[in-house]
C-alpha cells in the first residue's frame, strides 16, 4: 500500500487561514496596541481566543456535579513556574509573560511534524466546546471545573503518528526570564509528562484553551493546556510548547524528582496512598469551613471507570502507581 | 537587674506587653487574608491555610526560642540578650500552644479522631505527633514548681529535648510540601548556626585553658 507522507510545507486548505480569522480582532487590538489608547491592552490580550463562545457538550456534562467558583479556579493554583505558593501563578505569570503568539511543535514518530498557531490548531482540530470535569490534585484537594477545548485525539490525529509511537510526551514552556520559579529552578525544567497513545486517544483527554468559557487565564496554563480527569493534576501540564510522540515511556518531572512519591500513570486511586498522606478522600475547594471538612470520598480513576478502567487491565496499579 | 536607666529599645523589648501581643498577632495573621482582603487564593480552603500558619508559627517561636540562650551566652554583655532571655518561657510555651492548635486544625480537616489511624502508618505524621509530644513535656514542666520538684539538673536535662523538638519540627515541615520548601532553612538555620557558634567556642576554650 501506497502511503503518502506530507511534506512539511505541504499543507491543506482547512490550514489555510480564513481571511475573516485574518484580520481577527487581536490583530487588531495589536494595531491599536503601537497607538496611545491600547497600549495599556496590549500586553493583556491572551493567546487562542479563537472558538468562544462556546457550547457545553452534553455527553460531558454531569449535572450533579456543582462548579468550583471561578474565583477559585483561577486564583488556587499549582503552577511552580510561577512558584510554588497557590497564590503566587496568578500573581507572576501576569507580569509581563507573554502566551500571544504561542505556536506548538508536533515532532518524533508523527508523519505530519510541523510546527502550528495555537488559533490556526483551533481551526484545523474544529473549534472548541465545553466540558465539566472533576478535578483532583495529588495533594489531595479537588475541583469541578468547566473547561474549553478540544479532544486530545484530534491533536493526535493530526499528527498521525506512525506505528512506531507508543507515548506521547508533553514539553512545557522554559523561559526563566518571565518565569521566576523557573528562575529559581524549583523543579527541573521545562516540565515534562506523558500519556500511553491509547490513554491519549481515550474521549475523556482533553487540550483545554479556556476556562469558564473565556481563554485560558496564564496561571491556569495560558493559551493551552492538557486535561487528563481521571488522573491526578500534575499530570495537566500546562503551557504546552512540543507535542512529541516516541517510542519508550517518557520520564515525567515528577517522577524525576521524587519517583518513590510520583509515578507516570498517576492515575486517581484512593487505594494507594501518597507516602506522606492517605488518597482515600480529598477536600472539595470552596466547601466546607473550619468545622465542616467539605470532604468526600475519593472514587477510582476519579470517577471516570468506566471510560478509562480497560486501558489498565492486567496492570498492577499499585506498582504503577 | 531590673535596671530602669537601660536604653528604651531594651526596656521594650524586656516588657512582656510587647512580646505577648506580638506572639498573638502573629497567629492570628490569617485573619487579614481571610477576612479584611478576602483572598480568593486563602478562602479557597481556609481551614487548611490556618492549619499551616499555625505549624508555621509553632516552628518560628520554636527556632526563635532557642537562639535565646546562645545569644546571651555569644554575648554576655548585651542588654537585648539579656532582655529576650526573660522571654523563654513565654515564646517556649507560646510554640507549644500554636503545635496543639495546630494539631486541633489538622483533626478538624481531616474530619475527626478517624484519621489518626492513618497517621501513624506515615512517617511525616509520627514525627509532627513526637515534637508535640516533647512539647507537651515541656510545657508541662514550664512552672517554677516544677522547676523545684525535679531539681534544676534533672530539669535541665529534660529541657535539652527542645533541640530534639527542633529538629524533628524542621523535619516534619520539610515533607510539608510536594518540595523542600525553603523556609525550613531560613527558621531554623539561625538556631542551627548560633548551637555551632557556641559549641566551637566552647571547643577552643577548653583548649586554650589545657
């Protein structure tokens, strides 16, 4: 069989950018950006305003799921690029860092390797919806949020990986001017993850490029980032730059720091404890007071079993944790 | 030694009414964030941002009560050493008072007693749980009738625990956090320093004496 593979510059007309999308409103907004009456905007403008508004799909949508307030969503954050305080991304990364442009590399094991606009990628994958996923950190907290995106599996698909690739590795952002904790080199950077393709293609993950129906604020991974419910926060790395699909299981940050407390599935157990404290059940954010624990049980794969459970027949989750 | 022409700054620093509301304010810091500047990033879970100031706060009165002794003795002709050293009884059971808080926190957000019996499977928890306990101790034993009861070496000997506490307190706040947060070295390395600072001295004079 004959299989033609595209040349880097070969690319289709849905690549094309329509000319309504040409002269969008942020070039614009840029324009006015070099006069005196937007200079004060421009820096404010986010990355990937493309797709809003949005519509919540409703095959994703539990409606006995009560949203975190976006208060919370966007201003309790762990995002060590911009420190390691919840309250310090929101303060640092909008201090002058930049997500517009944001271009991402597709490279590796992929036939299409290219290197794409975050707005153009939104146009080729089919614009955006929303999605209500629960959320739940390592540190054993948890939120309802709202997100805007799209399936990761169109990602993939455009990427048409060959036969070769078995995983697909996230890079992050690395600029330590912009980021003080990667100036402080708090973790090793950029961070990296990674998914199994088949956990990739898998309905559930998600690349977000907003929250709460309007772009991705910068602490929350601005312009996009990964969504991945049934695993544990870390493994949403945020501010994505590569897309890299390879052979051999990636080693994800931190697993790299501290691979006794961090594995590469993370995937929501509340079986498996943390060394240092118990899965079993997580704080549920903007509920409960000082003597109400706002507290539920933790469900496996954080709820989502019976869309993810089959990727991980045979495997010892508590071994790979 | 209550001499009334001593500089103000120690005249200030001697007065309880100047330590005793700083111990307080320090605690009660969370209130700012939570309930004057209503801090989206504090209200997100309150209960768990208090329970960290409190440990917080336990470990700072601890480091800094125990710089005392080594400053008066580095420096036995300052006045400011002199006047913090009225202070160790007040800061030493203050950090007791903020480790039991801090406990109490911690039960409240875990939901209960129910939660101890996962605590002591996990090595971090044990060692919050021994400084306490050492605190306890200590404070309990903090009176001048106890001092009197047990005899000053007994007491003296007991009260070398509060190094212990110190280092299992640093420890216990080192594994805190996902990382190693920096303001463990910050607490306690000035106590950490001034213990050095003193055992060389002591060192070298014993041997300039032989």
């Amino acid at each position: 069989m004959h299989i033609h593979s595209r040349k880097d510059w070969e690319l289709p007309d849905s690549a094309a950018t329509p000319e309504k999308h040409f002269r969008n409103r942020r070039a614009f907004l840029k324009s006015l950006g070099m006069g005196i009456a937007g200079a004060a905007f421009a820096g404010r403008v986010s990355a990937a305003t493309r797709g809003f508004p949005t519509t919540r799909n409703p095959n994703f949508n539990d409606t006995s799921l009560r949203l975190t307030p976006e208060d919370f969503v966007t201003s309790y954050n762990n995002f060590y690029e911009f420190g390691t305080d919840k309250a310090e991304p929101k303060i640092y990364a909008n201090q002058g860092w930049e997500t517009e442009p944001w271009s991402i590399e597709i490279t590796g094991l992929a036939r299409n390797r290219t290197r794409i606009d975050v707005n153009d990628l939104i146009d080729r994958v089919g614009g955006i919806e929303q999605r209500v996923y629960r959320h739940r950190c390592v540190e054993a907290w948890s939120m309802v949020v709202p997100w805007d995106g799209f399936a990761l599996r169109k990602l993939v698909e455009l990427a048409d990986p060959t036969e070769d690739a078995r995983y697909v590795r996230f890079v992050t952002f690395n600029d330590p001017d912009s980021a003080i904790g990667q100036a402080r080199g708090n973790l090793p950077y950029p961070y990296v993850e990674g998914l199994r393709l088949d956990e990739a293609t898998n309905e559930l993950a998600f690349i977000a490029t907003g929250v709460y129906g309007k772009p991705m604020p910068n602490q929350n991974g601005a312009p996009l980032r990964l969504v991945v419910p049934w695993k544990y926060g870390f493994k949403g790395i945020k501010s994505i730059v590569q897309v890299d699909f390879v052979a051999t299981q990636p080693r994800n940050t931190w697993q790299i720091m501290a691979s006794n407390e961090y594995g590469f599935y993370a995937n929501v157990n509340p079986n498996v404890a943390h060394p240092r404290w118990s899965q079993a059940s997580e704080r549920i954010i903007g509920e409960g007071s000082f003597f109400n624990p706002g507290r539920k049980p933790t469900l496996m794969f954080n709820g989502y079993e019976s869309q993810v459970a089959s990727l991980y027949e045979g495997l010892d989750l508590r071994r790979n944790y | 030694m209550a001499n009334a022409d001593a500089p103000f700054p120690v005249r200030v620093l001697r007065s309880k009414a100047f330590v005793l509301p700083l111990i307080v304010v320090f605690g009660l810091w969370p209130v700012w964030p939570l309930f004057v500047r209503q801090d989206p990033s504090a209200l997100a879970d309150p209960p768990k941002f208090v329970l960290l100031h409190l440990g917080f706060t336990a470990c700072v009165l601890l480091a800094t009560v125990l710089c005392f002794s080594p400053l008066r003795i580095l420096f036995p002709g300052s006045g400011a050493a002199l006047a913090l050293n009225r202070h160790r009884r007040l800061v030493g059971v203050s950090a007791f008072i903020y480790g039991v808080l801090h406990f109490t926190m911690h039960l409240l957000y875990e939901g209960g007693f129910g939660v101890l019996a996962t605590d002591i499977t996990t090595p971090f928890m044990v060692i919050g749980m021994a400084t306490l306990a050492i605190l306890t101790a200590l404070a309990a034993t903090s009176s001048n009738l106890a001092i009197r009861l047990m005899g000053g070496r007994n007491w003296k000997r007991l009260h070398r625990l509060a190094y212990v506490a110190a280092g299992l307190a640093a420890w216990h706040q080192a594994e805190a956090r996902k990382l190693f947060p920096m303001q463990v070295v910050w607490i306690f390395g000035p106590v950490a320093l001034l213990q050095a600072a003193r055992v060389w001295r002591n060192l070298s004079r014993r041997k300039s004496g032989a």
